[in-house]
C-alpha cells in the first residue's frame, strides 16, 4: 500500500509522531542588535565584518549587509529589467560575534552599570564600553513625528480633543427618556391624573 497523507490513517500516524519541528527556545541574553559592527566567524565569509541590517530574535538569526550573500533570479516586473541580483541570507547568531572597538577583533560581551545606573556592553577581553549604535533608538517607519504624513485612516488632532460624552448621574433609563423627550410617569402624576 502507498503512503496517502491525505488520508484519516496518515493523520492518526502523523498525530502519534508528533510534530518534528521543534518550537526555538529563545535567547535569554541577545547582545547583537540592528546597527551593530560585526565579525563572522563560520562560514563562506569567515573572518570579514559587516554590519547588521536585519536581527530576527524569534528565528535566531541576524542579516549582516554585504555578507553571506547568494545569487537570486528575478523576472522583469516594471522599470526593473530582471536578471541576476545579490541577496543576503541569515546568518545564526552564534556564527556572529561584536567587534572590540579598541582592538577589532571578536569579542564576547558582558553587561555592567556604571555609576549613574546606566547598562553598558563591555567586552570581556579588553574592558572597552561597546556603545548601542544610534540606530536602535531610531524608528523604521518614521524618523520624527514631523515626517510622518498623516493617512486616510489616521484620527486628526482636531478629532482627539473633541468632548463626545458627558457622565450625568442619570440611569440609563432616564437618559433615554431625555434624549427622546419624552415624559416620565410617576405614581404622583397619574393620581393627580385621574382625580
């Protein structure tokens, strides 16, 4: 008999096997962030530094522009004329190291504060502060609040300070009476009524 995937026995099988793609654990401590100065340590590239474009914490993989790169074929779409086209693939995290600022080699990191509170990278070997590159406090999308153009979807300033509800000490039953203007009937209106 043929292997069916399609099938409810091949479900049942795949069900008792388990699914082989394990989730990844995540990184408790990731020293590597978007900007950073770099130096690959396996590899095709093996001893050249680049510097991070892309991190990708949940896959564990970091792009380093310029580096691991492999020849794509795009077709002609456009303006673009299609052809062949350097991409850059991921590297694994554990295949990058930071570059020591005071000596450029690899080094391992270690956190400490200093005086006034403030987290630092430094590196294990010569002690020298590794410093966050400026890009990480950066936004992708926008720059400043000014560069930023308001779209069709967004909710103006004008729109936010508008007062739309005012809380009365009213039930919610009384409310809709004065909304729709009608008269309440009270037990003393209706005696007073038919007397």
């Amino acid at each position: 008999m043929s292997w069916r995937p399609w099938t409810a026995a091949a479900k049942r099988v795949a069900q008792l096997r388990g699914n082989k793609r394990k989730p990844l654990e995540p990184i408790k401590k990731w020293n590597i962030v978007r900007g950073d100065l770099v130096e690959i340590l396996a590899g095709k590239d093996k001893g050249k530094q680049g510097t991070v474009s892309v991190v990708a914490r949940k896959q564990h993989q970091v792009i380093v522009s310029g580096m691991n790169t492999h020849i794509r074929v795009l077709p002609p779409s456009g303006e673009f004329p299609g052809g062949r086209v350097p991409s850059e693939a991921p590297l694994h995290v554990s295949n990058v190291a930071l570059v020591d600022p005071k000596d450029g080699k690899p080094c391992r990191v270690k956190y400490m504060y200093t005086e006034e509170g403030v987290k630092m990278r430094v590196s294990r070997r010569s002690g020298g502060v590794i410093p966050k590159p400026p890009e990480v406090k950066e936004r992708r999308d926008f720059k400043s609040r000014s560069g930023y153009i308001d779209g069709p979807n967004d909710t103006t300033p004008d729109d936010v300070t508008i007062r739309t509800y005012v809380p009365t000490l009213l039930t919610f039953e009384e409310e809709m009476q004065q909304l729709l203007a009608t008269r309440k009937a009270t037990p003393l209106a209706s005696a007073q009524a038919t007397s």
